[in-house]
C-alpha cells in the first residue's frame, strides 16, 4: 500500500503551514481570463473595447506571476466613456424606481450563478471580497431604489459620477460607493485601482448582461491616480467621489481645483485606529481579536493598541502566548523590511520595548510580528506608521486619558472598544472623534450603517440613507459650480491684493459716518489691526455709509480660539435646548425689525417694504430651525446579524462661513440657524459689498442666551479673511459664496487637514440662482447634512 504524502490536518496546525489546494479551485476565474486573452480593455457603453494607442499595464500577484494584463486609457478613450455614461445616464434615470430595483435584485441571482468566479478572480487579484457582502450590499441599495420617490421626494440625481480609487482601495469600499449612486438614478464611471480592476470589469459585464443599460455603468483603467484627474476634466462629469490613500486623494482635488466639479475624499486606506482594552474587558477574547486585525496579511489600516495599566501584564502575556510560533510575515520588498527596522530601533531608542512571534531573520523581505510595548503617543510608529508587522501598546489610567490617546491620531476612521462595561462602552464611543466604534469587535461592515470620515479621514458619508445625499441633489438647491478651466492663480498671492481705502479708526473725523464694530467671543469689539474699512452705498455713489473694521489672521485666530472652547458644551446641549436658544433668537430680531430693515434699506438699496420682508422671512427661518432642532435625529439601526447599532449625527466642530451679497440678512440667518441647531460653532464673515445689515444683526447676538464665542462676525477683505479661515487646522469646514478664484483657492488649499466644503460661485446680482426666500424640506435637509457628521455604534450580542 502506498504511503500518502499528504500531511494530516493536525500536522499542517503543528507547523502552521498552509494546506494542499485544490486543483481546480481558481479553474473558473482562468477560464474567463483565458476567454479574454488574459488581456482585458475597458468597459464601455456596455462591452469590452480596446484602448486608442493599445498601451496596458500587467497585474502580478504576490509571487510575481502575471495574472492578465488591463489597458490604459487615454484622452480619446475618455472622451468616448463620458458620452456614452451620459446616455446611459438618460436611460436609466429614465426607468420608473420599480424598475431600477428590479435590475438590481436581478443581479443577486446573477451574483449567486457567477459569485465562485467572482471570490476566485479576487483572490488571485489579492482584492479579496465576500460574494456575500456584495449581495448584503445589492439587497440593501435595490431597496432604497425603489424607495427614492417615495421617501426622498424634491431630489434629482446628480448626472454623471465618477468614482476613483487608489491602487490599495478595497472592493467593498470601492462597491460602497457605486451601487448607492446607481440605485439614486446616476450613471457611473469607474476608475478603479489595478488590483480591483479585474473584479470590477467582471462585475461590469454581469450587471449589463442582467440588464443594465448600456453606458450606465462605464469602467476605465489605468496605471496610476492620473487616469482618475483626466476623468474628472472632463466636463460631462457631475460629481466624483474618491476612495484609497490619503496622497493620492490630495493630488486629485489640487489637480481639480477651479474646474467646477465637486470632489469628495474618503482615505480609508493608511488610517490609524485605536484598539481600546479596559480592565472589565474579556481579555482572552479581546487579544485574539487584536492579533487578527494587527497581523492580518493585507490590512487597510493600522491598529494602536491602548491597554489600561491594571491589565498591560496579563495582556502582554496572552500576547506573548498567541504570538509563540508565529511565522513571520512577508513584506512586499526588502526596501519595506529596511523601513520597518528602522522604525523599530527609533521605537526601542525612545524606550520601547519588544514582544515578537519568533527571531528576525537577517535577510530578506520578511520580519516577525512585533508588539511595541510602552511607546509613547508622540512616537512616530504611532504618528506616521510604516507598513509591517508591528503593533504599538500604550497604557491609558482612566477613561478620559483612554479617549484622549484615542483621539491624538490626526485620522478618525474608527475605533474598537473592549469592554464588559456597556455604560463605559457608550461613553467612551461618544466621546471619541471617529465615524465607526465597535465594541467588543472589529472591521463590521454592512450598508445600513452610515460611515464618515472624522477629522483626517474623510469628507463625506457612505453607507445608511445618510450615504445617498452625496448622489443626490434638492430641486431648489443652487446648481453645482459652472464647468470651466481653472484659472491661472499664484495660491501664495491670494487674499494679498490691497483692500479698499483703510482709514484707522481713531483719525477719522468727529463728523465721519458711523464705525462698526465685528464680534468676537461675545464682544462688540474693533480689528486686532485698528483699522476700519469704508463701506459704499449701493451703486457705490452718494458717499460713505459707515465704516467697518478691517479684520484679518490674527481676529480668525481669537474667534477660533473663543468658538474651540465653548462649542463642545454646545453640542452637548439638548436638541431642545438648543432650540429654545434660537426661537430667543428669533424674538431678539422682531424686537430689532425696524433698524435692521432700514439697514437693509440704506445697504442694499431695496425699497422700505422688501427690507421688512426680508426681516420678516429672517424671523420665520430662524423659527424653523428652531422647530427643525430635534427632529432628525439617528437611533438604532435593523441589523441583519445578531447585535445592535446605533446611528449618531454629530456636529463637525468650528465652521467658516463666508456669507453671500444676494439676501444679506436672510441668508445669513439661514446658514446661521443650520450650523448652530447642528452644534456647531461658526465664525461668518460678511458680504463685504453689504455688511452693515450683519453688523447691525450684532446687537441681536449680543442680547441672545447664546454662549459668548459661538457665534462670531469678522467683517474685512473676504479673499483676505477666506485664506485666514483656509489656513486654520481647527476649522473644520467651509460654507463659500465668492468668486470663482476664492471656489479654486479652497479645492487647492483645503487638503492637509481636509476639511468640508461647500463652495458656490456668487455671481453679479444673483446667488448661483439660489432662492433664499424658498424654505423647502429639502433645502433645509440639504444644509443640515451639511452642518453634521455621523457615528455609527456597533454593539454585538450572544
């Protein structure tokens, strides 16, 4: 009898080496390449088409092996993409929501005939994605396309959208962002990285074959993010979300800056995480569970793992149990391995010390994993981590230095919490400035869970009914900047040109027109700089109205600084609360009706009658914000698993606004009254064409409840004080209405940290077409989404 050669299953665990595959086991993924030649082009208007010039690019797996070769585009093969996705957008838009929901349920029957084929291509990609999750994903965004005109009415689709990601960007996340967008009615161009590019012209062809419309879904490929930047030149596209590291996501939008097209960043690869272990947690489960997401063979982000001093020692001990006879990891290239020895001994020179699976060998693109026990938050392992085996520890006392660890990363993508405590856990998870907290568990997905970026990691919302908005748009809402090229700028010299006449204000004579004064923290107060601006009447004839102080860097500073202190009290606040604040707002301002009228009158011009009905509409917007305080809020959230989640709108932090000419007081109130209900602070700035009617608003703010620093009014040069707001690493978004070089200077600048932006071009007698004087749901919806972030909860059960 002959001796089998095949080692048992006790004897594979004994020496932790990998099992005999099975022959056939990617038999079908080879077939459908070698159907293609192992050489695939792009996906256009439906089916496969070569590039124009025939250049490509070769896909290796991990040992070097060519799986296929993918074209790459170029500007003709751009151009054809993009008007066959318009078409493709009139077609399926056309389609009633039954329909588009039929299409999308089709596709799980087709997922379930080709779903082998599909996890086999991704596993000789190395862009690993459970044809499970896909189906999760297309039963949940097939739902809400039938559900579009019955429960988001007075929203249109966007158009054409173009979703780009980097080379490391997972599939889940990548599909996260299409199939919300063609279940809201757009057509999509896919720019995917060149490990998922594979998989997503795979699945391209199965949703045509199940029956969407040509051109609805378009795929192209490339080498590198610069296909993804001349996608978005092109001016059929309506709207482009990224997807993958953090530097390419900031070449895109500086490549796109004053184009018109709105872009959306989520870096979710190359984030650092806090994995929080508390006293009452269950530690055997809680190292297991860090060990599988620290050590992992391809991870998204990178773990710090933060361990309360009543437990580091028996932590440090299951660690050194699980990590026994662990083989070392395989590092892309040796030139990674260099990378992490050197960031291992700086770690060890500032007094780390080392927990390891087995001996570093002295060659090779290989090393062991690695704990880094007792570094320090400032430690550039933690700060600025290299790609490797290595996870640093660090030793928190108290619940409030555990958040404080948890929030020093610049990133907020996510967080794992372990505890047995459920009080502690939610307290902790509230506290924490990340978009998703796991307690007792790690790394769940699913779409009913609504994900944002928090700080550093990201600019928008995916997942949840939350996520839909970012591909859709109200009826009244102003229309998105007009396409066009950018203009030739120094970004060094804007908001330098001189201001109009500054007069100081302690020279002017005893006759001179009224001085103004801005407010910061509370106080009525002058410029830091001392001088004051003259301000025209309309037309600019019949001499000086008044004069206004001239702000600048150092007035952004201190409002930052008053707003930093008072706004988390603010959000913590109840909705009501908050709401009593702002209909006390509103009785302030009926009580002022008359001179602010009259200055609406004497700035702007309007008749005696319109500047009382802007008053009056002033009034009524700041009741419905009022009114609107506590009326949309998260709550829990239907799981399909066993467990609970809680979905939680947050408020961004300190906002920049810079206020538009048209409506100088309703607009005002109205971006006003949506920032503050949200929780948020807000320094505005002025029209600086009509300020006095703001100014004279003033006096309303100084008798209101409102928290001195919540609300600051910094009157000057709106480019000047635009890049004073820019340049601020605390302000967290900016709401613009300027000019179209003010709208490029912000896409440019406002990338390290990110910050929101919602920018619309303010153009001569008219806001972008916008009608302040309308106050529909989805115009107020709109601006409170803007005004928040959300934080999903996740909490298992037995």
């Amino acid at each position: 009898m002959a001796v089998s050669s095949t080692k048992t299953v006790y004897e594979i665990f004994q020496s932790m080496e990998y099992g005999p595959a099975a022959t056939s086991s990617t038999a079908t993924a080879q077939a459908w390449l070698e159907h293609r030649s192992r050489s695939l082009g792009l996906f256009i208007d439906g089916k496969f088409v070569c590039s124009a010039d025939g250049r490509s690019c070769s896909l290796a797996d991990s040992k070097g092996s060519i799986v296929c070769s993918t074209a790459c585009a170029e500007g003709a093969d751009i151009s054809q993409c993009a008007s066959s996705a318009v078409n493709g957008f009139k077609s399926w838009s056309s389609l009633s929501c039954n329909q588009r929901a039929k299409v999308l349920l089709r596709l799980v029957s087709v997922l379930g005939q080709h779903g082998q084929c599909l996890s086999e291509l991704c596993e000789l990609c190395e862009a690993s994605c459970a044809t499970a999750a896909l189906v999760r994903l297309l039963q949940f965004y097939s739902s809400w396309a039938q559900l579009r005109d019955t429960l988001l009415t007075d929203w249109t689709p966007l158009g054409v959208v173009a979703v780009v990601t980097s080379k490391d960007c997972p599939l889940y996340s990548l599909l996260l962002k299409v199939l919300p967008a063609l279940a809201m009615g757009n057509s999509v161009v896919v720019v995917p990285g060149q490990s998922t590019a594979p998989p997503v012209l795979l699945l391209a062809q199965l949703f045509t074959g199940a029956g969407l419309p040509a051109g609805a879904l378009n795929v192209l490929t490339g080498s590198d993010i610069t296909l993804g930047v001349k996608v978005a030149q092109n001016h059929s596209i309506s709207y482009v979300n990224y997807c993958g590291n953090k530097e390419d996501g900031v070449m895109l939008c500086k490549a796109t800056a004053g184009m018109g097209v709105p872009v959306a960043v989520s870096p979710c690869v190359g984030s650092t995480c806090p994995f929080i272990i508390f006293e009452s947690a269950d530690i055997n489960s809680a190292v297991d569970e860090v060990m599988e997401a620290a050590f992992r063979k391809k991870k998204e982000v990178f773990w710090v793992l933060c361990v309360q001093e009543s437990v580091v020692d028996s932590v440090v001990a299951h660690l050194r149990l699980r990590m026994a006879k662990m083989k070392c990891v395989t590092l892309p290239s040796e030139a990674d391995r260099e990378r992490v020895d050197a960031a291992v001994q700086e770690a060890q020179q500032l007094g780390a010390t080392l927990v390891q699976s087995c001996a570093d060998p002295t060659s090779g693109a290989q090393y062991p994993s690695t704990v880094l026990c007792g570094v320090a938050p400032s430690s550039p392992c933690v700060l600025n981590p290299c790609p490797g085996p290595l996870l640093p520890l660090m030793t928190f006392r108290s619940n409030t230095e555990a958040v404080t660890l948890g929030n020093h990363s610049p990133h907020g993508q996510a967080a794992s919490i372990w505890t047995e405590d459920l009080t502690l856990a939610l307290e902790t998870a509230q506290r924490l400035s990340v978009g998703s907290v796991w307690v007792n568990s790690h790394s769940i997905c699913d779409p009913c869970l609504p994900v944002s970026g928090h700080k550093d990691s990201g600019t928008c919302t995916d997942g949840g009914q939350e996520g839909l908005y970012q591909f859709l748009r109200p009826s009244s809402s102003s229309p998105p900047l007009p396409r066009s090229s950018p203009v030739s700028m120094d970004y060094t010299q804007f908001g330098t040109e001189t201001s109009p006449p500054i007069i100081p204000a302690e020279s002017d004579p005893a006759r001179a027109p009224q001085s103004h004064l801005q407010f910061v923290a509370g106080k009525a107060c002058k410029s830091v700089s001392g001088c004051s601006v003259a301000v025209q009447p309309s037309g600019g004839s019949g001499g000086l109205l008044a004069y206004c102080p001239d702000g600048g860097r150092k007035d952004v500073r201190n409002a930052v600084e008053a707003a930093v202190k008072v706004q988390p009290g603010w959000m913590k606040k109840s909705p009501s609360a908050r709401a009593q604040s702002l209909y006390s707002l509103a009785k302030g301002l009926e009580a002022k009706r008359r001179d602010i009228a009259a200055a609406i009158n004497t700035q702007t011009g309007l008749s005696v009658d319109e500047a009382e009905k802007e008053v009056e509409l002033s009034i009524t917007r700041l009741s419905v914000w009022a009114a609107y305080c506590d009326k949309v809020q998260g709550g829990a959230l239907p799981m399909p698993n066993s467990g609970s989640a809680l979905s939680i709108p947050e408020a961004l932090g300190v906002m920049g606004v810079v206020l538009p000419d048209y409506n100088p007081l309703l607009s005002m109130v109205t971006v006003l009254g949506a920032t503050i209900a949200t929780g948020n602070a807000v320094i505005m700035v002025p029209s600086q064409k009509y300020p006095l009617p703001v100014l004279a608003f003033i006096k309303v703010l100084q008798s209101s409840d409102l928290p001195a620093g919540l609300v600051n009014v910094i009157t000057g040069s709106r480019d000047q004080l635009t890049v004073a707001l820019a340049n601020h690493s605390v302000i967290k978004a900016i709401w613009y209405w300027g000019s179209a070089e003010g709208c490029q200077y912000l896409q440019y600048t406002c990338t390290s940290p990110l910050k929101t932006l919602r920018l619309c071009e303010d153009q001569e007698g008219k806001d972008g077409e916008l009608d302040w004087t309308l106050c529909r749901l989805s115009f107020l919806e709109e601006m409170w989404r803007s005004a928040v972030q959300w934080k999903s909860v996740w909490i298992p059960t037995a």
